[in-house]
C-alpha cells in the first residue's frame, strides 16, 4: 500500500486524461522479442557466431518491415546468390526487393 500511494499521482495521471492507457501492454509486446533475442543470443558460441547472427537478424527484420515475408525473401535471396553478380549484391538487400 505504502509503494502505491507513494506513486499515486503517477498511476492517477491516466484518468485525468483519456488518451493514456492504464498499462505498457502494446509497449512490451513490441520489444518482447528483442528482450527474448537478448536471452538467445548468449548461446550464439562466440563473438563472431553473435555478429553473423546479428546481420542475419537485421536482414530478416529489415525483410518484415518492408512488407515482405523473411522466409520468402531468404530463400528467393539464398537460390539467386551463387549466379548473382558481385558487384550487385546489394540488389538482393530486403530493402531493394519492392523497388
């Protein structure tokens, strides 16, 4: 009780305006998987497994947010990669694959 009404005027805040929300929720459901990558990432084997598992993690996620599937754009990517041009690879970037 002690903890509660020593933040009272903090928790109070959301009904003297109708645009806050009583929790976080949406907050922590965006940032859960960072949080559960964080954990996995101890098990990557050594400072260049994390690296390389970083990367790929970047470019999967780069995948989603430019709308694509990061299954599809790996696998189309991976099949493309041994007869792609050196000097373009950087066309195969998730990035470039709506253009």
């Amino acid at each position: 009780i002690d903890y509660s009404l020593k933040r009272w005027e903090a928790y109070s805040r959301y009904a003297d305006s109708g645009h806050l929300p009583l929790d976080n929720n949406p907050v922590e459901n965006c940032i859960r998987p960072v949080a559960i990558g964080k954990k996995n990432w101890l098990f990557a084997g050594s400072e260049r497994g994390g690296r390389h598992a970083a990367v790929i993690y970047s470019l999967l996620l780069t995948a989603r947010l430019n709308g694509l599937d990061p299954a599809a754009w790996l696998k189309d990517t991976l099949e493309k990669l041994p007869s792609w041009p050196h000097r373009q690879l950087d066309e195969l970037l998730p990035l470039h694959a709506l253009a």
